[in-house]
C-alpha cells in the first residue's frame, strides 16, 4: 500500500511539473495583442491560441504555393522575350521554335547586316557579358542568357517542354539527341557554297551525309515507338532534331529527301501541326527571315562532277 502511495505521488509531482513548465513557456499575450489588450481568460488559462502551430480552427488565409524561380518571369505579349540574332535562321531557329511551341512571344533585334559592326557586337558583349561571343542571345525580363543550347534548354524549361528530370534515361536521351542534331548541322555547315563548300562537298552531303544522320533520327523514333522522340508529347529534343531535319537538310535538298524514311517524314508533320509552332511557321515574323540556299539536284551535281 505504501508503495502505491509513492507511485502516485511521483506521478502526481511529475504532472505538476509539467503543468508548472507549460504555464511558464506560455505565450504572455495571444498573437496580435500588446500586454494592455489581455482579457481576463489570459490570466493563467492554456487556449490553442497560445500556440499559433496547432490551431482549434483552419486558418482563414491559405497558404498559397511558392512559384517556382524559373516561372516567376515568363514572357507575355505586353513584355515579350526579346531574340538578338542576325535576320536568318541559322543557330536562333531552334530557340525560335521552343519558345514558339511553348507559347512565349518574342520579338527580335536585328543587326543591320553580316558581319555585324564593331559598335553592335560591343552593345551585344556588354549584355551578354561573354568576351567571346554573345548571339544567339535572349533577354526575359532584365535577364540576358548566352549560348543557344543552354538558351534552348533554359526556355524549354520554363515553357514546360522538357522531360521528368528525375528521370536520368529521358534526360540522357534528350541530351544525345540535341548532340544529334548538333552533329548534323556541324555537317551541313560544311556544305554550304557561299563558305567555300565545292560542288563535291555537296554532292556528298546530299547523297551520303543527309542519308546517313536521317536513318540514325528516324532508328531511334522507331526504337521509342511513340509519336515524338520521348514519348506522346513533343519536347525540346523534337525541337532541336526538327529544326535540323528541316531547316539543314530537306529545306535545301531538291525533291523529297525522306522519301527512304517514311517514319520520319511522319514524324516532322506531327511536329509542325503543335498548335505554336504551325502558327509560327504561318507568321510573317518567321517568313521575313532569310533561308539557307537550296541545292541544285543530285543529278545536276553529279554532272558538273563529271566535267571537273
């Protein structure tokens, strides 16, 4: 009996303890009121409004989500993303057609002709901030970002056209097939006539080279077994393959350059029907910019060859 008597007066002592240690940590006044403004209840009472973390009541303002940094500038039509680019295609196509599919205006600034004056390539240095070289460059906002692959990959972020980048293989993926398109206009640079490319070099571009980087794209669509490259739904990795497929390589071959790759052709017709792209591509601001030169046929080539 002497020993239950113990029991409960430790019990009993350890409560008031307790009870003791709450009422000193006890806030002095409730949230929002000086000490003048306590009413008779503060006097010693323990109420959830003395703790604001476990509240008797939802609160009455939700907690709204944080916006992710990179959304928290998109480009809108009253302040549009501005593209600093020569009046061509060429290395600012892709990053024309990202932001176009993911539905970011823009507008461009243009130098006045090639090569470009030394006071505009000083203005482009001074706010892309590289010693080297700045264009493609593109400004959201007050922020001016350089180098056109990491330009593509910056706005198919924020436009939501990349892969689940949790997701290693679909990011590798993606990674290769912006290298394939990389490799392929790196060829087809080199065929170009007003750089010095002989008729040689472009019979061989269009007879070996095209050919031969159109089947390694339309093997890896074909592996994948969807409509775009990673997955059902067009990303970055489309874009860039797309715009290196067209405007590298059919735009300038005569006559139909995939007809040996039906898949393929498929493919770039799904591309061209995204809704910000197709409308793009129907835009003046698109049609206003120089193209690369056409070829003459294989055939006319192959003749000259055998006059050399």
């Amino acid at each position: 009996m002497t020993d239950n008597v113990q029991s409960i007066t430790v019990i009993v002592a350890s409560a008031a303890s307790i009870a003791a240690a709450l009422y000193i940590l006890r806030p002095t006044t409730t949230p929002g009121r000086s000490s003048s403004q306590k009413s008779a209840g503060d006097s010693g009472s323990l109420s959830p409004s003395h703790f604001p973390l476990v509240s008797s009541s939802p609160s009455s303002t939700p907690i709204q989500p944080e916006i992710p940094k990179d959304k928290q500038t998109m480009p809108t039509h009253e302040n549009p993303a501005k593209l600093f680019y020569y009046n061509a295609t060429g290395r600012a196509n892709h990053i024309r057609l990202t932001l176009a599919a993911a539905n970011m205006p823009f507008v461009e600034e243009n130098p006045k002709g090639y090569p470009p004056s030394a006071e505009q390539k000083e203005k482009w240095r001074k706010l892309g901030r590289n010693t080297t070289t700045n264009v493609p460059m593109l400004q959201i906002g007050d922020k001016y970002y350089t180098q056109s692959s990491a330009i593509l990959r910056m706005v198919a972020r924020k436009g939501g056209l990349m892969p689940d980048e949790k997701d290693y293989e679909a990011m590798y993926t993606m990674d290769k097939l912006i290298a394939d398109a990389e490799d392929f206009r790196l060829e087809a640079y080199k065929s170009f006539v007003l750089w010095g490319a002989s008729d040689r070099d472009v019979y061989h571009f269009i007879n070996k080279i095209a050919p031969l980087h159109f089947e390694n794209m339309e093997r890896q669509l074909k592996e994948g077994g969807t409509d775009f490259f990673l997955g059902n739904t067009l990303t970055v990795a489309d874009v860039a393959i797309y715009d290196a497929v067209v405007n590298f390589g059919t735009s300038r071959i005569p006559g139909d350059s995939l007809k040996n790759f039906a898949v393929l052709k498929e493919w770039v017709k799904r591309v061209e029907a995204n809704p910000g792209i197709s409308s793009y591509l129907q835009s003046e601001q698109y049609k206003s910019l120089a193209k690369f030169e056409k070829f003459l046929t294989s055939e006319q080539y192959a003749d000259l060859l055998k006059k050399q």
